[in-house]
C-alpha cells in the first residue's frame, strides 16, 4: 500500500513563506532594537529562526531584558560619609601602589559606584566545610543582626542545620533577613520555611518565576550572589552555596570551592548590596535609614587591608565585573592566574589572556574536566587551541567538579566572588566579588592555585581528537553569547 502524496498548493507555499518572513522581519526589529552585541543578536536571531513563531515565547520568557533597579543613593551617600578613616589610610598605602592599581580602582568606582574601602582582616577559605564552620560561627556570635543572600539554598542538611540556627538568633532577639534566589532555592517550601518565619526572621523570594506573579516572570536574571553579613563588622562572599553538593563531610564528591571572610568597614558595602537586592525583591522602601544606619553601619576602625567590593547585573549596561576581569589582566607584568568552573569568554575577555601571555605573562587558566554541563564543558574546550597557541596554560581539575572563582594578578591584585568566567555572570546574572589590593589575599590565593594544580592535568597543545568531539565543540562555541 503507498501512502497518497501530499502537495501544497502554490497558494499555501507563497502564503507560508511569507509569513515566515514576516516572522523573521518583526523577531529580527525586536531584537535588534535591544542593542546587544553584534554577535549575540546574531546568535539570537540565527536560533530562533528555527522555531516559527513559537520564537517569540522563547525570546519573551528567556530573552534578554532591561530591569529597572533602583540603587539607594541615599544609603550609598550615607555610607560615604562614615568613611573618612578608611579614605585618608589608603590615600597613604596608594602612594606606593602601581599607577596600574589606582586605575583598576577607579574603573570599579566608576562602573559600579562602590569605592576602595579597608578591612581589618581577609581569610581565604577552602572548601565548603570550612567556609560554613566558618560562617556557622560568626552567626552564632552575631548580636543585632543576620542578613544572608543566596542563589542556592537546598533544605538538605546542610540547609536544614543553617535555618536551626537562624531560628535560634531570631529568637534571642537577633533580626534575620534571608533573600534567596527563586529558581536555585526551588526545592525549598513553606514548610520548610514556616519555623523560620515563625520565630521572627524574615525571608523573601528573588525573581519568582511562576507565571502569574508578574506580567513577565523573570527566567533569567538570577540573583548568583552569596552574602552573609552579621552585625554589618564581619561579611563572607564567593562561589560556596547552601547545599550538601559543597561539603565533603556530607559529600565525597562535593564541588570544590573557596568563599572569603572578610571583617571591617569593606562588609559595609557588601550590606549595601545586600539591602539594595532586599528592597528591589520586597518592592517596599527602606524607611528610617537614618536609624537603621547605627544598627546596620555600625563605626569601625580602619584596616591594613585594601579591600574593594564590585556588584554587576542586568540592570547596568556597564559590566563592572566583566571589566575589571579584564582591566586587571591587562595590567598584569607578571602572572594572571584564572580559575574558573564556566569558561566561556567574550572577545574582549579572550584578547586579554592571549595579549598577556603573548607579552609574557604567566597567564594560566584552571577549568574542571567534568563540568555539570556537557553543552559549557565543549564550549570552553572550543577556545583552548587559541589560548595555547598564545602561551596560555590550561589545566582540567580532575579530582571533583571545581566551582572556585577567582583570579590573581602579579603580587598585589586578587579578586574572589560569585562571577563566572562566562556571559551569563557578566551580562545577565546579579553578582558581587571582592577585590583585594596587595598582598593579603594574592598570597594564598596564589598558594591554593599551585596546590589545586596537584589534582590537574595540563591540556596538551596537539590534543587527539576524533572529528566527531571537534565539530561538537565548535557548534557549542556557536553558543556561547547564550550561555
């Protein structure tokens, strides 16, 4: 039996190509008028010319948006104002700072608005467990209050012991304000949350992503900061998340990661970040800042240590984070070494790594072999010819998936946050880092870095690759404006 064959008519295929083009036309304004990279409008329009009209959902729900922030000057201005001390002592330490410096900490203040401020001390911590026996400790001393903000926050046990003792703080009278992220804190409910809520703390949803709570839910534009500060003296920040995934004593195959204690007046803008977050996801004013800021801001002595914090989002077209990325590996003379779990870098960020090892810089980048995302994974081995053959050196971490985020420049520059090295973390998602001038955190960043490459293989340049693995990473890298 043969099956009947079907024809359009000429009337049908005409109509049909037309309003595919008609499609295309409209998607391709609407887009463009967004004034994105040339490459990734293209990437956008290429992609969802593919999908006819069901195109247009796509781009509405997971396109790239302009949000509106609003930045509390007010507080910023207050904040300000409260640090002479911390002006007039590294005004002295940056008369023998390299001209290089000043100008990666101009360029901070300029896209970001938050200043080089001092602290007393930073502590560079490795590992999950040591970061939250570490922050476990100073919630339990914490006295006033207790501000958090996570992207991941699993009710497992790591989480389930995190709320315990925010339940305990808030009822020793202790203010709780937890803010996590609403699609990587999924899995955690009402239930789960109801003690919390009911001795007092706080807690607010990022970005809801259910239709219905917003005339456009936000699929993207994630908050993948992590912030805790306690009584506004001691902050923490960088790649570690609340979840079992981070700890090896729940884990043996837990991520590797590294976080950064930071205590004295630098944590004051690390809780200007974390209120600004707090009142644009609570959509309520701040109201009596001027009370609060004794509570939140309290007086402290300036430190030894030049500490500059750095915030970067969809609601900035400046990209601080993504600049001083590439600020800083610029003014490298000596080394730049990059650690990383998501490389997939923009033009800019790849022509400051080869630039400086093509001018001799140790320039040496640090990825883990398997990495939680097969589609990342080929895409960052697509730009490893590129970097080799500029005298980059590459390492795959092997031991467990490497999550640290950090680079370190020279002897004076380390930076350690929340950021990828990736256009998602410098375009579309909320995060933070910390950037420490000297040697404080250069030191044994530089330290961690030789000892991860003690669980890593070195990427050779003639790499034996079948045609098959080759053409599926160089179709990831069609991607990576998306990624």
């Amino acid at each position: 039996m043969t099956l009947p064959e079907f024809h359009l008519s000429p009337a049908w295929t005409t109509g049909l190509s037309l309003a595919w083009s008609a499609y295309i036309a409209v998607l391709s304004v609407w887009i463009v008028m967004q004034k994105r990279a040339p490459v990734s409008t293209m990437s956008w329009i290429l992609s969802l010319a593919l999908l006819p009209y069901l195109g247009f959902f796509v781009y509405y729900f997971l396109g790239p948006q302009r949000l509106a922030k609003q930045r509390l000057k007010r507080l910023r201005s207050r904040v300000m104002a409260q640090a002479p001390a911390d002006m007039a002592l590294l005004r002295e330490a940056a008369e023998d700072a390299p001209p290089a410096l000043h100008q990666l900490a101009t360029l901070g203040l300029a896209a970001c608005g938050l200043p080089v401020s001092s602290a007393r001390s930073v502590q560079l911590l490795s590992g999950g467990a040591a970061t939250f026996d570490a922050i476990f400790e100073t919630i339990r001393g914490a006295q006033d209050h207790v501000h958090l903000e996570y992207y991941i926050f699993e009710p497992d046990r790591i989480g389930t012991a995190l709320r315990d003792l925010l339940i305990e703080r808030a009822r020793a009278g202790v203010q709780v304000r937890l803010l996590i992220d609403a699609l990587g804190a999924k899995r955690v409910g009402r239930r789960f949350l109801a003690p919390l809520r009911e001795a007092g703390a706080q807690v607010v949803f990022f970005h809801d992503t259910r239709i219905g709570r917003r005339l456009r839910p936000v699929t993207n534009y994630r908050t993948h900061r992590k912030i805790v500060v306690c009584d506004g003296v001691v902050g923490f920040t960088g790649g570690v998340n609340i979840t079992d995934e981070e700890d090896r004593r729940a884990r043996p195959d837990a991520y590797h990661d590294v976080h950064l204690r930071i205590e004295g007046s630098a944590v004051r803008w690390l809780q200007t970040t974390f209120l600004e977050d707090w009142v644009y996801a609570t959509v309520e004013p701040l109201h009596g800042i001027g009370s609060l800021m004794a509570r939140l801001m309290p007086p402290v002595e300036a430190g030894p240590v030049a500490v500059q914090i750095v915030t970067s989002g969809p609601d900035t077209p400046l990209e601080a984070i993504h600049r001083m990325h590439v600020e800083a590996i610029h003014a490298a003379t000596e080394r730049a070494w990059l650690t990383t779990p998501y490389f997939v870098p923009s033009e800019p960020a790849l022509m400051a790594l080869t630039n400086a090892a093509l001018r001799g810089v140790d320039v040496r980048v640090l990825v883990p072999r398997r990495s939680d995302s097969l589609v990342v994974s080929a895409a960052a081995r697509s730009y490893y010819d590129e970097l080799l053959a500029a005298g980059v050196k590459v390492w795959e971490y092997k031991a467990r998936m490497l999550h640290s985020k950090t680079l370190v420049v020279d002897d004076h520059c380390a930076m350690i946050g929340t950021a990828n090295f990736d256009n998602r973390s410098f375009l579309l998602n909320f995060e933070v880092m910390a950037v420490v001038y000297g040697p404080a955190l250069a030191g044994p960043l530089v330290a961690q870095f030789e000892t991860d490459l003690q669980s890593a293989s070195p990427v050779r340049t003639h790499r034996h690759r079948s045609f098959w693995l080759r053409l599926g990473e160089a179709v990831a890298r069609l991607f990576s404006p998306l990624l």
